[in-house]
C-alpha cells in the first residue's frame, strides 16, 4: 500500500472522441487513491506536466475501420512515444492497449474475438512478470481477477515477435483457465522493454475498490505511483 504522505504527482488520462472509461480511470485515480489526474484531451499535445499518463478504454473514433487505428494516427501519439522514452509510465487499457500497439508503442496487434462477439465478464489472470513498473507490487505466479469488456481482444503476433516478448519477460499477464478471445499464448497484457509501457485488455480501473467486486486492479495503480514517486 501507498504511504499517506503528500505527493505532487499529475497523472493524465487521455480522452478521445468514443472514450468511456476515461472518467473510471479518474475516479480510480482521484478519489481511490488520492492523486491528482486529469483529462487530456486529444489535441492537446502538451504531456509535459505529466508525470504519467493513462489511455483507457473506450471506442475511439474510426474503430469501425479497426480498433484503435485512427487514433493512433493522431499527432498526440508522437507526443506519447517521447514521454514514455524519458521513462514515464504509459498504461493502455482495452482500447487503449489496441491504441499502444497500433502506434508502435508495443509490438502485437489485437484482433477479434475469435467468438465473433462482444464478450463482457470477470476473468482471471496470471501474474508473469513482477518487475514492470506496473506489476512490481504484484507477485509472479499470482492470481488476479478483474473484468474485461471488448469486442477485438485477441491478441497476436508473428513467431519472432512472441519469442522476443518470452526473451525478454515482456508478458506481464496471462489468461488463466478460460481464454476470453482466443488471445495467441493466452496473452492478455505486454510491457515494452523497459517495463514503463504496458498494455492490457482487462480493466483495472474497475477492479479498484470491493463494491465493483474485487480490488486487484487498485495495485497496478499503485505501482504506477510507487514508481513515479522513487524517481
């Protein structure tokens, strides 16, 4: 758990024309765990009071040509790369995590279910890496539950990419029992190298607090804190 003592830290939560989690995720951040966040619309292109920054889910404009596409085409993007290249934390939720990787910001795509159906439910995964800035206050092998709600959350990508993803510990999560989507090697989260990018596909932000049924998803915020303030 976070100390209670009095930080600065200004967290940003991008909005995008479609977004809908956006103000879950500054609930999460503002009244259940007593940071400062804000929304950061689209174009504004001026991350640098930022001290992370968070890209929920939603359905960003163009998601009927493929999910996240359109968006990750915005100028704001270039601006995302250089933030998180100066070490900052990135987290990309649902459609975010299809933004991140449609930018190049991780690697893998995400692609329909393979159910060809909006699947909206609680999941459970398995902790695979402890290092990540977002998952080191988790621990490896560790269960979570958090709920997922999307319609292209397959994860993919080709053979040399997913060896690079094992070589290097960039899997960060995994589904445990059933696979939601058909995600390739039951994938539900990635980090970039340096673990201060990650996507996933489960929603954390609803998993914060007990009367949403459970609060595994409130430690990855921490993390993301704990980090921001040992910098």
């Amino acid at each position: 758990m976070l100390s209670e003592l009095s930080f600065n830290e200004m967290i940003g939560v991008l909005q995008f024309p479609g977004s809908n989690c956006d103000l879950d995720v500054i609930h999460a951040l503002k009244d259940i765990l007593k940071t400062d966040a804000k929304l950061v619309f689209f174009k504004d292109q001026d991350l640098s009071g930022l001290d992370g920054l968070v890209v929920p889910g939603g359905f960003s404009y163009g998601d009927h040509l493929r999910a996240g596409a359109v968006a990750a085409k915005m100028p704001v993007l270039d601006e995302i790369k250089k933030f998180a290249e100066l070490g900052k934390p990135v987290l990309g939720i649902c459609n975010g995590f299809q933004i991140l990787c449609e930018s190049g910001l991780l690697p893998g795509a995400l692609t329909k279910n393979t159910s060809l159906k909006f699947v909206c439910k609680w999941i459970e995964m398995e902790v695979c890496n402890d290092t990540s800035t977002f998952t080191m206050e988790y621990t490896k092998g560790q269960v979570v539950r958090m709920p997922i709600a999307h319609g292209e959350g397959r994860y993919f990508c080709d053979e040399k990419t997913l060896k690079q993803l094992k070589d290097n510990d960039q899997i960060c999560f995994r589904y445990r029992g059933e696979n939601p989507n058909g995600a390739l090697d039951n994938i539900a989260g990635i980090c970039n190298e340096e673990g201060n990018v990650l996507g996933l596909m489960p929603h954390p932000e609803r998993a914060s607090e007990k009367i949403l049924g459970g609060e595994d998803g409130r430690k990855m915020f921490e993390c993301m804190l704990g980090y921001i303030r040992s910098r």
